[in-house]
C-alpha cells in the first residue's frame, strides 16, 4: 500500500462537505508532522492545515471554521474535515510528512511546499481531486 496517499476527494456544490484520509505509516503519525496542502490549477501548492507529535495544529487563516486536521486514531490515518466549500477550494489535495519538524506552522510558510519538493527527507503522498461547484 502507497503510504500517504490521499483520498476521499470528489465533487461537490459550494456549501458542501469531504472528509480526506491520508494513510501514514506508524513512524509517520507519531513523530514529526503531517500536513495537507491545495494545489488549485496553475497555481504553486500551499499549506492548508499540519498537525504536529503533540497533535497541536495549524491553519491556513482562509479555511479557518471550516476545515479542520486531526489524527484518527483507529489506524494511523491523517483526516481533513471540509466543510462549507467553496469553488476556490477546487484542486489537488496531498499530505507531506516532515520528519525535522517542531512546529506544524512551519509547513503553512509561503514556498515551503515548493522548496520541500527538492528535501529528501520530507515525503509526499499522491493526491485527490477536489472539485466543488458554484
């Protein structure tokens, strides 16, 4: 099984809701952190929430009240709640691990998610499609 790789995507109206899964593996979920990122067509990918050991989060201002990260403990799955979508939403959802991480607000930062592509040591999972109508 590919780990990190996210699901759950779809299609929705605005107004809707997804719930996203990202399967980690036990190393993943307990130490360093998890976050989800939004690539939007022709657009750089961007951090939308990170979750860090301590389970303390970080959210992008523009999904704050409707999005929201936590673990699932039943079986080391990551999981973005969505809710209230809105068409600019729309797009590529993946979930990265960053294994140095001390604070999940470093994984929002402005091009973290671009210049992480190059790390090593941060991985990246497939992503899911997220279309939501006006």
């Amino acid at each position: 099984q590919v780990q990190l790789a996210a699901s759950g995507g779809g299609s929705v109206q605005a107004g809707g809701s997804l719930r996203l899964s990202c399967l980690a593996s036990q190393y993943e979920y307990t130490f360093g952190c998890l976050g989800w990122f939004h690539q939007a067509p022709g657009r750089e990918r961007e951090g939308v929430a990170a979750i860090d050991s301590g389970r303390y989060t970080s959210v992008r201002d523009s999904v704050k009240g409707r999005f929201t990260i936590s673990k699932d403990n039943t079986g080391n799955a990551l999981v973005l709640q969505m809710h209230s979508l809105k068409p600019e939403d729309s797009g590529q959802y993946y979930c990265a691990h960053h294994p140095g991480c001390l604070d999940a607000s470093e994984m929002l930062v402005t091009g973290w998610a671009a210049a992480s592509r190059s790390r090593p040591d941060v991985k990246w999972g497939q992503g899911t499609l997220v279309t939501v109508s006006s």
